[in-house]
C-alpha cells in the first residue's frame, strides 16, 4: 500500500475488486515484508481507505490515482474509446 500521497482523483472500486485486491496482497510474501505492520491491519487498512475515498466521491469504495501529465482527449480519441467499450 502506498503511504500519504496528494490523489487528483478517485475512482469507483466494486466490492468484488476490493476483495481481488486484498487477496492479492494476502498472496505476495513481498507485500508482507514491505509493511512494518501486521498482515491483518494492512488487509483492515486497505477497506479503510477504500470506504474513505468511496465516500468522497458517493461511492461505496474507492481508489486514488495521481494523473501525471494528462492531457483531455481530442474529440477524435473520444469516438475511438466509445467504438472500443461498444466492443466490451
């Protein structure tokens, strides 16, 4: 888990992806090593942060990222990402 950062935004997380996450940090013996603290706070501390930053955006979970050199997309890359999720 990443320590305190400033996020620009948080996004919607499913409690199914939670869940995925937590596994996956229950499954990389590096993960446990990383973290001074123990295995069952660091699971606890990631739901904690997720319903924190669910509830900034009205969500029930959440997870911040850091956008780094964004750039809006041109109306010609909007078209290209609605044909692409027509396809999903």
């Amino acid at each position: 888990m990443t320590s305190l950062f400033d996020f620009d935004i948080v996004s919607s997380v499913s409690k199914k992806n939670l869940m995925k996450k937590i596994r996956s940090f229950q499954i990389y013996a590096s993960v446990n090593n990383e973290h001074k603290t123990g295995q069952k706070w660091l699971l606890e501390k990631l739901e904690i942060c997720a319903r924190l930053r669910g509830k900034a955006v009205g969500t029930e979970y959440g997870e911040a990222f850091i956008l780094n050199n964004y750039t809006p997309l041109d109306s010609h890359s909007v078209q290209l990402v609605t044909e692409l999720l027509k396809l999903i």
